[in-house]
C-alpha cells in the first residue's frame, strides 16, 4: 500500500467539461466510405509499405510492417481493396501530406485467420517484438512505439504505472474504457509485468472520475494480486503528465534528461494495456481505438473508431453545432488545430473538439513579454519559459538548448497563465523543429562528407595499387630480359618447329643452285667490252650473296 501521495510543482486547474462525454456509453462507430492510414503514424518513425494498388486485404493484415528500431507495423482496419498509395493530408500543425495507404472498404469487414500469442511461454523479446508487430503504441496522444517501453531498461523495472489521469479538460475516453473494459486493462497490465519483471502495478486516476476508480478496483479485487494497487491522485493539469504522475505515486523526481527506466519505474496508458491484452489474448492487431468527441456538439460522446476513419465522416456522429468554426484534435491544452477535415484518426487521436467564438474565443493580440514570472511559476517541468520564449524567438537555438528546450512536455500551463497572451507553446514547438531539422541537415551533410571522403581515398587507393601493379610488371620483364636466353645457346623447341624450320633451309638450298646453274641469255656475238661488264655484275651479285649468308643463317 502507497503510505502517501507527493506533489508536484506547478500546474493550473482549469475547468474541466469532463461532465459533457463521460457519461455516454461508448459507440462503436460505423465503417466509413474509405480509410486513410499514414505510414507515419508518430514523429520517429515511418513503416514500410507491403501492398500495392489494386490489391485486396484483410481486416488486420499487416499492410505496412516496422521499420527502424523505433518503428511499429499498419494494419488494415477492415477488408477491401487498396485503391491509392499516395500523399494525404495528416493531423499535424503543419498541414504538410504524408505518404498514406488509401483503402476502399468492400463492407464484409472479414477479419484475418487471428491466433493468440502465448506470451508465457515466450521469451521477453518475443513478446516485444509480437507487439511491435500488432502496431501496439502509446494511446495517451504520443504514440510512443510501446515494444521499446516494455524494455527491461539500465536496472530493471521494479515498479509498473498506468497512467489513467486523463487530466486534460473534455477528454473523457480513458474514463470510460475504465468504466466499461476495467477487467481487460488490468489484464494487460500483468501481461506488461511479465514481459518487464516489474514488482507492482500501480493504477494512477485523478480523484473526478470515481466511477472508474471504483470499477479498477473492482477488477484489481478480482485478481487477488496484493501488488496491484489503484490509487486516486489529486486533479490537477497535468498530473497525467508521466514524470509528475511518477512524482504523484512514487515520490520519484526524474532530474533533466532521464527517464523513468533509469529509476526502475515505467508508466504506461490505460488505453495501451487494453490493447496489449486484446493483441495477446486476441491476436488483434491495433486497427481503432477509444477517442472522444466533445466540445460545442449536440450528442458528444466517447467512439471506438477504426484507424484512418476521416474525420469529417466521424463528426457526423456528435453533430457538431452551427456556429462551429474550428476543430481540434486533443484537448484544449495541448491539441492540434486541424487545418482540414480530411486529416484521418491516427493512433495518437484521443479527442476531436469543436469550437466555437463563444465557447473557445479567438485568442487576444499577443503582447509583450513583461517577464511577470508566472509561465515559470506554473511550469510543472520547472522550467524558465520566459528565457525559452527569447531564445526561439531570436533563433538562438543554442542557448535554447542549454535552458532545457527538449525538458519541455508542450502541456501549455505557460500559455494558460501568460498575461500578454503569448503562445508560448507555439514558440517551443518552432524552435524543436527547427532543431530537429538542422540535425537532420547535419547528419545528411555529414554522410555526404564521409562519402566524398571514402571515393577519394578509394581512388587514391586505386592510383597506388595501379602504379603498384605497373612497376611490378616492370621488374618483370626488366628480370626476364637479363634471364633471356642468347644466341649462343640452345632453346628447345619443338618437333613442328625444327620441321618448318629444315623446309626453309632446303627451299633456299634449291634457289641457290638454280641461281648457280643459270646461265645467262642472249650472251652470243658480245663484244669484249660487254663480257667484261657482265663478269663485273655477276662478280658483284656473288659478292652480295656471300655478305647475305650471316644474315640467312641468323633467321634460320
């Protein structure tokens, strides 16, 4: 048993609107027209497409499998034919396209051959790597592939969290799976505790919710498991956050740059342990989840959506109110302002809010900084907002970095308290992407350099051995030259050689004695003086063929 509750520092209590959906049983919604699945369905990693065109899938066929350690496998949501691989517009504050799978439902909705997973008999690295396989991610809204969470850490895991705060304003999806699937979380936390090594399991839930306080301990009694604890925390924004939900429940600070595995301590959603039981117990792949629909809507309410649902074929459901003029996907906190309602239900998508000018007002002109104090004040990170907002503002992305931008969680208490109406979030989310993608130049950059860097000395290499390979020849030959034989000694050669050779030695015999043997013509009635000037040519020609013989003999 927890002795005591610790606190936090930090933090705002706004009003909650938790009243308009958590009282509505969840719906499962209908199957829509067509389904857009991102193969980014988080910010570190995008899986690898295994369908083309054309083709015809399954509900829970893996249509996109893990790629890179931080990466987690897509599945169809339902049976039908792919009609399009092709960029599509995602929820992002971007508004930018991502390569997505376009299905066409063909209403059968015919599920895979599914088998359960004996996670008992399997090693810990088996069972990651099943749930790597099932798509299973954080469901809170970050999307954190879950198989790299369930990692033993640096000492071991003694102590499991799950995280069923669901702190922020209007997002009711975590209180009623509570309410309505309590047995199956829990059933997943002791499969998440085998696979960890974890000592204890402990259920975090904000003190507004006692319906799902009392349905977790309901089921937590049903398992007789004495480290199985469900504590109510204080409600307070943002006690859902993971360091201040470890803070709450363990009194574990985690300082700068850590994590709670390097303290023995793990927290997990409650939305994830339900997936991890239904992927285990099941074999279902992660193809929907629980969000809620909330905000200025007539029948707000909590859905079991199927992912890549668009969402403007979704809102249909809660029937939004007329005077809506924007939409949000998350909460108010800390949600996204969706730039189109073509965007699909991702993973991450826990809520979808409309606004309205009078429920949401159009936020004040920003103002400037009057360094009041009261975003650090509020920070529950503990941080200097104030010395951030300088710094990205000013693009001085390295003093940023040294007053702990990436200890930033984005939960918006800054903004919430800022008198000027600064948007400070905004600001923090600038300058991490910024840096993200300066490092992401530099990496490229510096893989081009090594590159140019390898071909020179691979052609400087190749320049050596060439002028290696040359002289060695070189002094071959030079050696064999000086080791040749001369014309005094007697080479070998062959049988056909010494025949060719005899041949033309006759030849020329037989043409010698045919010039010996020929006599003149036309010799008759010649002068004196014209015999001797024939004698004088016939003596020299005897003369050349005499000189000729050495010659004759060489080439013999």
């Amino acid at each position: 048993m927890i002795s005591k509750l610790f606190n936090f520092k930090g933090g705002v209590k706004p009003a909650s609107h938790k009243d308009e959906s958590a009282n509505t049983p969840i719906v499962v919604a209908p199957l829509p027209s067509q389904l857009i699945i991102p193969l980014r369905q988080s910010a570190r990693a995008m899986a690898h497409c295994l369908v083309e065109p054309g083709q015809i899938v399954l509900k829970g066929e893996m249509i996109a499998a893990a790629e890179g350690p931080m990466g987690t496998a897509v599945h169809a949501p339902t049976s039908g034919t792919v009609r399009a691989i092709e960029p599509q517009p995602v929820p992002h504050p971007s508004g930018l396209p991502a390569p997505s799978i376009v299905i066409d439902p063909d209403g059968n909705d015919r599920w895979i051959e599914l088998k359960p997973f004996d996670y008992r008999s399997a090693t810990a690295e088996q069972t990651r790597n099943y749930l790597r396989d099932s798509g299973i991610v954080g469901l809170g809204g970050a999307g954190f592939p879950s198989h790299v969470k369930l990692g033993p850490g640096e000492k071991g895991i003694e102590t499991l969290i799950l995280n069923g705060a669901e702190c922020e304003p209007w997002i009711t999806c975590d209180d009623r799976l509570m309410r309505e699937r309590a047995d199956m979380i829990l059933a997943g936390a002791l499969i998440m505790r085998h696979v960890t090594g974890a000592r204890r399991i402990l259920v975090g839930i904000e003190d507004n919710k006692p319906q799902a306080v009392a349905s977790m301990r309901a089921a937590a009694e049903k398992l007789a498991e004495p480290e199985v604890e469900v504590v109510p925390v204080p409600t307070r924004y943002p006690a859902g956050g993971e360091k201040q939900l470890i803070r709450v429940l363990t009194g574990i600070e985690i300082p700068y740059g850590k994590l709670g595995t390097h303290y023995g301590v793990q927290c997990f959603n409650v939305g994830s342990a339900h997936a991890v039981y239904r992927a285990i117990t099941h074999g279902e792949p992660l193809i929907s989840r629980v969000l809620t629909l909330s905000g200025n809507m007539a029948k707000p309410g909590n859905f079991e959506v199927r992912i890549g649902t668009p969402i403007g074929e979704l809102l249909a459901l809660a029937e939004p109110r007329a005077d809506t003029d924007r939409y949000l996907m998350g909460g108010p906190m800390m949600g996204v302002t969706l730039l189109s309602l073509d965007n699909p239900v991702v993973k991450g998508t826990n809520c979808i809010l409309a606004g309205s000018p009078a429920l949401f007002p159009p936020p004040p002109p920003e103002m400037p900084c009057i360094r009041c104090g009261a975003c650090a004040l509020a920070c529950p990170a503990e941080l200097q907002p104030f010395e951030l907002y300088w710094f990205s503002r000013a693009r001085i992305f390295g003093k940023a970095q040294e007053y702990k931008l990436f200890d930033c969680i984005e939960c918006g208490c800054c903004s919430y308290v800022c008198p000027s109406r600064i948007p400070l979030v905004d600001y923090f989310r600038f300058a991490k992407g910024e840096i993200w993608a300066r490092e992401k130049e530099k990496a490229a950059a510096d893989i081009a350099r090594e590159r140019y860097e390898f071909r020179l000395a691979r052609e400087e290499r190749e320049k050596l051995e060439k002028a290696a390979k040359l002289a060695a020849k070189t002094a071959a030959g030079r050696q064999k030259a000086a080791t040749a034989p001369t014309e005094t000694d007697n080479p070998v050669t062959s049988p056909e050689e010494d025949a060719k050779k005899a041949l033309i030695a006759a030849a020329l015999e037989r043409v010698r004695a045919q010039q010996v043997e020929t006599q003149p013509e036309n010799t008759a009635d010649l002068t004196p003086e014209q015999l001797a000037e024939i004698t004088a040519i016939e003596q020299r020609r005897a003369e050349i063929r005499e000189m000729a013989k050495p010659h004759l003999r060489q080439d013999d």
